[in-house]
C-alpha cells in the first residue's frame, strides 16, 4: 500500500498533530521507511518459534507470601461515619 500525501495529512488531522506543508514530504518518506520495515519482518518465517515473555530469560526472586501488618479492621471502621455489618454505607451517588 502506497501512502499519499493526503494519507500523512489526514493521520495528522486524527492525531492532532501540526504538520507544516513543507514537512509533510518528510514525514511520508519517514512513514513508507516504517511501513517497509514491517512488511520485511511479517515476511520473516517465525512457525517454529516459540513466543516469549521477556527477550532475557530471566526469573523474578519471589518473597514468601507472609501477612507484615495486623489487622486494622475495628479501628478504621471506629471512624467511620455509617457502618452496617462490617461494610462501610455511603450515600447513593446514582439515581
């Protein structure tokens, strides 16, 4: 697919990017370079490559899964102004 001048245009207009005339010739030539680049990797064969997480193979060290603070239920709910239940009543916000 060819790009045009009024393609680089109107992407700016939708973008809302300021693209000056003299630039605009720039830009489709910086556009058609990007444009080409993905065409030359959606050619490559990739049927036998397995998809990766991350381009290392890297293991992120995991702390134990371990509570560090006490429970502070009764004390926050002390301070609130309308409480039933154990859940924290607010006033109706949608009619």
């Amino acid at each position: 697919m060819a790009l045009t001048r009024d393609d680089v245009l109107r992407a700016a207009r939708l973008a809302r990017i300021a693209i000056e005339d003299a630039e605009v010739d720039a830009v489709l030539a910086q556009l058609e370079r990007i444009f080409g680049m993905i065409e030359e990797m959606r050619a490559v064969d990739v049927s036998g490559v397995e998809p990766m997480a991350h381009a290392q193979d890297v293991t992120l060290r995991l702390r134990e899964d371990a509570v560090t603070e006490h429970d502070q239920h009764a004390l926050f709910q002390s301070v609130a102004p309308r409480v039933e239940g154990g859940l924290y009543l607010v006033p109706k916000v949608i009619e």
